[in-house]
C-alpha cells in the first residue's frame, strides 16, 4: 500500500477535469446539488480502483458512470406531486433590449432536456454538450452507433417540439445532428 500522500494523481485528476465532469453531471440531472452529490458518488467509487482506471481513459470511465449512477438514481426516484409556483409574466415592449433573454433560452433548453428520457439524455449530453462522436457515445453507453443516432434524432425532435417559442425568439438553436 502507498502512502497517504500518493494517489497516483487522483488529486490532480480532478482538479484538473473536475469542472467539466461536474457539468456533465449537472446536464444529467439539472440541479446543482444533486450533480455534486452525483459526481462525488462516482469519485468515491472510482478512488479504490485509480491505478488500474488513469492509464486507460479515466474520464471516459468516469463520464461512462456517471451517466450509469444517474440512471440507476432515477429508477429510484419518487415521481409524485412536485410543488412549485408559476409567476405571472411581463412581457417586455417589442422591440426593447430584453437582458435576460439568453438566460431564458439556457433554461428553456436546460428544461427540456431533463424532460427527455434518461437514454436520449445521455445521448444529448454526451453528443452536442460533451461533443463526443456516434462511436465514442455508444462506447461510453455501451450500445451500438445506430443505437446512439436513432436515440439522438428522437430526442432532436422531442427538443424541437418543446422549444418552438424559444427557437422563434432565440434564433436558429438546432443542435448539429
């Protein structure tokens, strides 16, 4: 066993990738606390078996189970009644410089893409927020590339049809296909 101090770079692992591991987590599940919670689930499991994982891909084993954990979590999760309170909107005079716009294109998307199902999910993070390609999505969620793009289209399509308002206001937010 090594000493306390030598964890064959874990430490500098995440710090360097961290951020990004953690905004793959915070698109799986859209809440800041749960993508913490989710990623440093993942980190504690990985940290016993480091040495055989950094020479061989760590962050794509690491995305690989995030997305698995995340998946496993939502199975579980109580799906009942969800309070929450819907302000009445203002809109702005037309043609008036609205600050907060991007923002509401950002969380309209954020949105609809936690509607999606837990499989097109990972297949919209990990193709056009992590821009990984067919070959490497279906790698990391172990189904084939046709797999990956059959999921990828129906989620373009479910995306579209949730954000028609937004694409009209925001301009031309397709996603690459």
């Amino acid at each position: 066993m090594g000493s306390q101090g030598d964890d064959g770079g874990f430490e500098e692992f995440v710090a360097a990738r961290g951020p990004r591991l953690l905004r793959v987590a915070w698109l799986l599940t859209g809440d800041a606390h749960l993508a913490e919670d989710l990623l440093q689930t993942v980190l504690a499991r990985v940290w016993p078996r480091w040495r055989k994982i950094a020479g061989d891909h760590p962050e794509a084993y690491i995305r690989k189970a995030l997305i698995h954990t995340h998946a496993s979590w939502w199975r579980r999760r109580w799906r009942g009644e969800v309070p929450h309170g819907e302000l009445p909107e203002t809109a702005p005079p037309r043609g008036a410089y609205d600050a907060y716009e991007s923002v509401d294109l950002e969380q309209s998307l954020a949105a609809a893409v936690r509607a999606l199902p837990v499989r097109q999910r990972a297949v919209v993070v990990l193709r056009y927020f992590e821009d990984l390609s067919v070959e490497d999505t279906a790698a990391t969620l172990g189904c084939a590339p046709g797999t990956v793009k059959s999921q990828s289209a129906k989620a373009l399509r479910t995306l579209r049809a949730l954000l028609p308002a937004a694409m009209a206001e925001g301009g031309d937010c397709r996603a690459r296909s």
